[in-house]
C-alpha cells in the first residue's frame, strides 16, 4: 500500500472504519427500502431512525428536526432558496458575506435573478464577519442571514450564537442559516442554543462516506420542498433514503461526538505546533486568519501553490491551496480579506483530522523548509 501524509481533511477526511462497517451491513444485509412494510423495510427504516437520533444527538437538536440530503451544497441550496421563497411576502433583502461556500454563492447569485436584494458582507483581517457590520446592514425587509460558522479555507470561525441574539434583540423578521459544514463537531455549538432556525452539516467532513448531509430545520418552520417526488423525509424531500450512507453518517456522528473534546485538542496542538516549526524555520511564511483547530492557512508569498503542492505530493504529502470544490482561479476568500496577489498565489491550506499525527506535521515542516531552500532560488 502506498505511504503518504494526509494533511487535506478539509476537503475529505477517510471514512472511519466503524462507519464503514455500517454502510456494508445496509447493502449486503440489512438492505430493504425504508419505505416497505415487510420486515427488511422496516429493519431499514429502523436503521435510518436510529441514524437521525445519533445526528440529533450530536447536533443538539430534536430527531424530527433533521432531514437528509445528499451533501452539504444541496443543504445550503434548500436552506436559502426554499427560505427565501418562504419569506418572501415579507421582503426580498438577504445578508450573506462574500466568503461563503459556492453553494452558497450561486445559490444567491440565483435568487439575485429572481428578484432578490443581496448584501454580501466583507470580512476583517481574519477573514470573519463583524458583528457590527451584520447589524449594520440589517433592514426592516431583511428576510434572511446566512452566514458559514467556520471557513472552509482559513478555518476563521463566525460566532453565530451572537448574531442570533442580535437579531433577536432587534425584533427582526429574518431567519438565520449557517453553513456548518466545516464546524460541526469541530467546534462547539448545540443547535438548541446556538439560535439558527437552519444547519447545515454533511456526512464526509466528519469520517462518514460522501453523499450524504443533513439539514437542521427549526421545528415549526415549514420549509417548501425543494425535491419533489415521493414524500420522504416527512414530505419536505424527496427521494429513496440511500440507508448505507445514513447509517454510517449516524455511526460517524455518535462517535465523532464522544471523541471531539479529545480530537480537536489534539488537533489544535498540532496546529499550534506546526506555525511554530514553521514561522521560526521558513523565511517569509504568512499565517492567514485561523480559528478552527483543524484547518491552518498559509502562504509562502512568491511561490506558486501549485509548485509547492506538487512538491509536497513528490514526497508523499497531501495539501491542497484552498477548496477542493473551486477548481483554478484565484480563491474568493483570500481576494474578500485584501491580501496581496503574492500571498494569495503562494497559499497553501494544512487541515487535520483526528488521525493527524505529530510525525505527520514535522514531515510537513521539513518539507516546506526544504521547499523555500531548493525551489525558485532567484525568488529568494
């Protein structure tokens, strides 16, 4: 088997074995549609209930207010534009940032054409959202606020509790969506107290198989469906519940859960382990923003990202230099902070898991030194 370093878990981490485990026993055992009255249907069903209650659990939420979706992008999709839709005898204003997600983005972009007002806010220096300028940009028509609590590229994290009692204080209208991809069980929230009427989370950022995500929708908010078809998910989506990714996506929850407090420790030592290597033993490094504990930016400003990616994977390490979901050009999120092109050109984003060793992380360290000393060397 190949070695390598894996040191892009913002993008995907492996699936855990436990997680896997569950998916086989769905497709080879327990493998009935959920939607029968037989006994393997309702073994399946079962299955898929236990799963949403392992969800619920570690979301902090009630089982009934969890509904399955195939992936975090269609979670956010749902969220804004079946929300926009829900609201909108009421105004047509949303506030966004202009740092989301591209689910996010485009899922603006498009209830721009519908007829929609967006305000897309710029971060600070960290690459998160003031407070302040959220309360600034809040109108009477202001319908709706969505922003990501963790960004997937700088891992700056948005205190998304605060903006909720914001607009509580101010008696507005607007819902709240966050896009937690990146935060859930990565940083510590409960859904019953953190004051968003909708979640987003997703299945493959937390060990669980891709395709499949979750949306939290506040009860009694009654979302339009956004797929149509045969009335799963109680009505609100459509489709056949794909249970081997549902169970391992529970399983993945339940135990990503009872090992978080441990997991981002370590994670955040490493972190914290790795700048240190790095700012003293590489000249000219930047840190860019930061918050999370899984997920380190940084530039070597005058080198390609691309370069130092390939130089890294030539030894066996595995980065990556912003989203693995944006493929070329120049990344959004660098551009909205104002970093100068050279930074944004020489990023390179470091993202752990809780299989992230601290050999892992010297490896890295000695490859970038050795990066800055034999690559470009009229650069320097």
């Amino acid at each position: 088997m190949e070695e390598y370093i894996y040191l892009d878990n913002a993008a995907t981490p492996r699936v855990c074995p436990e997680a896997a485990g569950g998916a086989v026993h769905m497709m080879t055992e327990c493998f009935g549609n959920p939607s029968t009255t037989y006994k393997l249907g309702r073994e399946a069903k079962a299955a898929v209930d236990k799963a949403r209650g392992q969800i619920a659990k570690a979301l902090g939420c009630q089982p009934d207010e969890v509904y399955f979706t195939s992936c975090g992008s269609e979670g956010d999709n749902w969220a804004l534009i079946s929300g926009a839709r829900y609201m909108r005898r009421r105004g047509k204003h949303i506030i966004s940032s202009a740092v989301e997600h591209d689910a996010v983005r485009k899922s603006l972009d498009f209830l721009e054409k519908e007829g929609y007002e967006i305000t897309r806010l710029q971060p600070d220096g960290t690459g998160a959202i003031p407070l302040e300028a959220v309360r600034a940009a809040l109108r009477p028509d202001t319908i709706l606020v969505s922003l990501m609590m963790v960004n997937n590229e700088t891992g700056a994290v948005n205190d998304i509790a605060a903006v909720a009692r914001m607009l509580k204080a101010e008696n507005s209208i607007a819902l709240l969506h966050t896009d937690a991809v990146q935060g859930f069980l990565k940083v510590p929230f409960s859904a019953k107290t953190l004051g968003a009427d909708m979640i987003t989370i997703s299945g493959h950022k937390i060990h669980a198989p891709k395709g499949i995500g979750a949306l939290y929708v506040r009860s009694g908010l009654k979302l339009p469906s956004y797929i149509l078809g045969g009335g799963q998910e109680r009505g609100m989506r459509a489709g056949t519940e794909p249970t081997p990714q549902i169970v391992a996506f529970g399983t993945a929850a339940e135990i990503g859960s009872m090992k978080m407090a441990e997991a981002t420790k370590t994670m955040a030592e490493l972190r914290a382990h790795a700048i240190d290597r790095l700012t003293a033993e590489v000249d000219g490094l930047v840190v860019i923003g930061g918050g999370s504990p899984h997920i380190l930016s940084i530039s070597l400003p005058g080198y390609r990202s691309e370069v130092l990616m390939n130089f890294l994977e030539a030894r066996g390490i595995y980065t990556s230099k912003s989203s693995a979901c944006k493929k070329g050009g120049r990344s959004h999120v660098l551009e909205a902070i104002g970093l100068p092109a050279n930074v944004i050109d020489g990023a390179l984003r470091i993202s752990f898991s809780r299989y992230t060793t601290r050999e892992d992380i010297d490896a890295l360290c000695d490859a970038l030194r050795d990066a800055k000393q034999s690559l470009f060397p009229s650069l320097h």
